[in-house]
C-alpha cells in the first residue's frame, strides 16, 4: 500500500512540475508551433526512418522549382510502374495526362506512376533531377535525411520527424503544395477523362480539423506515416507521425495530438469503433511538455 501511495503520489508531482505521459503508437513524433518553433511533443524525433511517401513532398518542391509548364501533356511509361514492390496500381499504362493533373495525382492520391512520369520529363532527366534533389536537401539542412528515388517506395528512402518538419515547413512556400493537399478531393483529366481523386488523409476536411498542408505515406518498411500542417488550439502547428503499425493507431495518435493542443477529441474519421481504440501492445510512454497557453 504505501509503495502504490509512493508511486501515484510521484506521478502528481511529475504533473505539478509541467510534465505529462502521453502514449504514441508511432515510432517517432514531433509537433511544431509553426510560428515559434517550439517543439510542443514529441517522441524520438532525431531519428532517421523510412518516409515512403513522405518523400513526394521533396520532390514536389524539386519539380515545381524547374517551372514547367503544367498544361504539358506527359504519358505513362512502362519505366514508370513499381519496381520495388511490384504493386499494379496508379494510372494504366500508356494513359496521357498534363503535367499539372499529375502533379495533383502525385500529392493528393500518392501515385507513384504520376511521380515518375514528372521526375522522367525533368530538365536533363532522371540524373539531373536526382542532383537537384541533394542541392534541396543539403539547402533545407536535412542532415538526418537521404533521398534514393521519388516515390518513397525504395526503404532506403529515409529521414527523421524533425527533419520532416523543416520539410513542411519548406513546402509551405510553394502555394501548389498546400492548395493540392489540402481538398478533400479533386477531378483531374486523364486520357480526356474527368476523374476523381480523393485525399489519402482522411482527416482533411474532417469535424474539427483544418489541415492547410498534408501527406501521408505506407510502406512496410516505413508503416504508416503522416506529414501535415494544420490549425488547432488557435495556433497553427506542424505534425509528424512516422513508423505507426495500422492506419487507426496513426489516426490515434492524431487525435491524442488534438486533444492535447484543444482540449477536445475531435469527431471519429475511422470507420470501425474498434479499430479506433485498439493499440498496439508494444506502446511506449513518453514524456512532454504540458499544455501550451
């Protein structure tokens, strides 16, 4: 009995001194106030881990950095399907699509076909593109990460949370990236086609969340990721969640993150009650600052 007082009463006192346990399914955390830069929480944010298609950021900024024209008309290569995993999907083969649809393609609906079609009509190609690439790395002072190709798909693709907030933050500046990932949804042309494309995060437009900026991203190496900007609590913050095991513990910790900064759970965006509330067993405490004014 009085080990048990010792202990609950050790725990108000961690409380008392502004410090709070919060659990985080994801491997590493951080979350930003965009306009200080303070680091509000986190987890293990110095980290480097796979991003998967986290990476499209990057390389968003990269392609919109050469100015080309958007209304150019691209068509799909075979050079362009997965060649990591082998998966199918991502617009058919041969279909032809301007630069600007794929584009949004590549940001709302993460396809890496639409990816490697714009990376393979860079100026001076795939070589130039990826020097490009480490001149923007090695620009934004991403020390912790290394870029091998554009989709995400390669493992060796990888970066840390506080990394990945410079990159958002980067990524603010080019007013296409927060326009594109920030719908809901989007008809592009395809093939002379209107076609819907929605947004892989599901917490866009979703009760009590403004995202301004967003991308996830899955690979089993990476799990399940999420890079985004978005108003809570009156203040405008950044959030990185990388290495989460299912989609509902990355829609955990998300909601964790808004309770923490509001003060209230926002309306589920997950469809399975269940799936809402299991956790992963392997769930570490850590330890954060306590709510901000």
């Amino acid at each position: 009995m009085l080990r048990r007082f010792t202990v609950a009463f050790s725990l108000l006192l961690v409380c008392s001194t502004g410090q709070a346990r919060i659990d985080f399914a994801s491997a590493h955390v951080m979350v930003v106030d965009d306009a200080s830069g303070e680091a509000l929480l986190s987890k293990d944010g110095a980290s480097a881990a796979p991003i998967a298609s986290l990476t499209k950021l990057m390389t968003a900024m990269v392609l919109l950095d050469a100015q080309q024209d958007p209304d150019e008309s691209l068509r799909i290569e075979a050079a362009d399907t997965d060649r990591f995993r082998r998966s199918r999907g991502g617009i058919p083969v041969g279909s032809v699509v301007p630069r600007g649809a794929l584009l949004d393609l590549s940001l709302l609906a993460s396809d890496n076909r639409a990816t490697s079609a714009l990376v393979r009509h860079y100026p001076g190609g795939l070589a130039a593109f990826a020097a490009a690439m480490q001149r923007k790395i090695h620009s934004l002072g991403l020390y912790s990460t290394l870029i091998e190709e554009p989709t995400g798909l390669s493992p060796n693709n990888v970066s840390s949370a506080q990394d990945m907030v410079k990159v958002l933050r980067a990524a603010t500046r080019y007013p296409a990236i927060s326009q594109i990932t920030s719908q809901r949804s989007h008809t592009v042309l395809v093939n002379g086609r209107h076609r819907t494309v929605r947004n892989t995060n599901r917490l866009v437009g979703a009760p009590g969340w403004h995202v301004l900026l967003s991308k996830t991203g899955f690979t089993n190496d990476a799990g399940r990721c999420l890079a985004m900007r978005a108003e809570a609590g009156g203040r405008t913050v950044i959030v990185v969640l990388l290495g989460a095991a299912r989609p509902s513990q990355r829609t955990r910790d998300a909601i964790t993150i808004h309770r923490r900064l509001v003060g209230a759970t926002p309306a589920p965006v997950v469809r399975s009650a269940g799936a809402r509330l299991r956790l992963a067993a392997q769930r570490t405490h850590v330890v954060v600052p306590a709510s901000p004014p």
